[in-house]
C-alpha cells in the first residue's frame, strides 16, 4: 500500500480499534495464475507473536481455500469509511485555485502466511469466539449451545477455519492531514452537508483524530 508519512498510521491501539469496529476483512490469496478474494469476519488475536493473527473462516464450497497454497502469503484488507471530497469544499480554491479532487479513506492491510483449518475443535473454538464478539452485549443474546448440538456439527463441517499469521501491518488515514487547517474545516463542513453516511463517518474520523496541519502544497494522489 502506498502510504505517505504523512497519512500513516504506526499507533497499534489505534490500529486494533479500528480493527475491531470493522469487524471484517477482504482475505486475497493467489493459486499461482489468478487472484482470489473473500470477504470474511475475523478477530485479530494478538497473544502471540510479535503481530498476533488474523482468524476467521470461509464456506468449504468456497474454492479459495483450496487453490491457495498452503503457508502461502495473503493479504487481508480491513476497510473502514470513505468519501469524495471536493475542491469547491477548500477556502483554497477561492484564494489561488491549486486544487484537484480527492478521496479520502481509511486502510489497514495485514500480510503474512495462511493456514486452512478442518479440525472441529479449532472450528467450533473461532465461531464461539466470533458469536461471543457480536452477541455479548445484546439483549436475549444467542449462544452456540443454544443450536442442536446435532446441527452445530454440520454446520463445522461445512466450513474451513482461515488463520494469518500476521507479519506486517501498513495502516493508512487519508484524512486531509496534508491540507491546511482551513481546507480541513471546509471539507468536513462539506461532508456533513451530504446524507452519505460515509462522508459524515470520514468528517468524524477527521474530526476525532484532529487532522494535523498541512505537509504539502499540493493535494497527494491517492
């Protein structure tokens, strides 16, 4: 991922929290002629290692798990909230008109070998853990007894533990940090004018990590 100093993101727990809020990640593996992608849930485990590992699970139909070698490198892709942004937005425009418009979007990519899992106990062990992840703070919650045990056990055999071992993490907040305070209250005031949720997620994000002031000149490419 291209990330210039000035949108990177090198703070681990802030990382891990963005982690967790999104919940999921777009695994990309390759089987030696084309690419495979899938998105999946996954908890990033950090107890062991120095990058902890990605884990999760996909459907045994799916032939991803199949194609990609074994301990072979993958790519998992954590999204979080992205907008256009305008340059009608930047008190800029009106004062030398230098501009270009932009995207700004947030990243984390994890890198590092993968490992398939058809264990029942590794299986059952991730999708309580993941059941426990969104459904521990819920009223009249679900558990995984609470299914026949019966019908659990088909249910594992149905899919295919995923686990990453993590060994770089590249994380990327293009948030305006390299315009000016000015240009950065336009364009959160420009996305909170629209009804896309996302850009008024992006103005949050800009708002809550107090973009810093200007490192650039001109607007980089994404």
């Amino acid at each position: 991922m291209y990330v210039p100093a000035h949108f990177a993101v090198s703070d681990l727990s802030q990382i891990a929290a963005f982690v967790e809020q999104a919940g999921a990640a777009d695994l990309v593996t390759f089987d030696g002629t084309r690419m495979a992608a899938s998105l999946l849930p996954v908890i990033w485990d950090r107890s062991g290692g120095e990058h902890g590992r990605l884990l999760g699970h996909l459907a045994l139909a799916n032939p991803q798990w199949s194609t990609a070698a074994a301990g072979g490198p993958a790519l998992a892709i954590v999204h979080g909230p992205q907008a256009y942004v305008s340059p009608s937005w930047y008190p800029s425009t009106r004062e030398h008109g230098r501009v270009v418009p932009t995207w700004n979007y947030t990243s984390v990519h994890f890198t590092g070998p993968v490992t398939f899992h058809r264990d029942a106990g590794w299986l059952r062990d991730i999708v309580t853990r993941l059941t426990e992840k969104y459904e521990h703070d819920r009223d009249g919650r679900w558990w995984v007894q609470d299914a026949p045990e019966a019908y659990i056990n088909g249910q594992l055999r149905g899919i295919v533990g995923v686990e990453m071992q993590v060994t770089d993490i590249e994380a990327k907040d293009k948030l305006s940090q390299n315009r000016s305070q000015a240009d950065q209250a336009g364009v959160i005031a420009g996305l909170r004018g629209g009804a896309d949720p996302g850009a008024h997620a992006v103005a949050d994000l800009m708002q809550a990590r107090d973009a810093s002031p200007a490192t650039a000149d001109q607007e980089s490419r994404r």
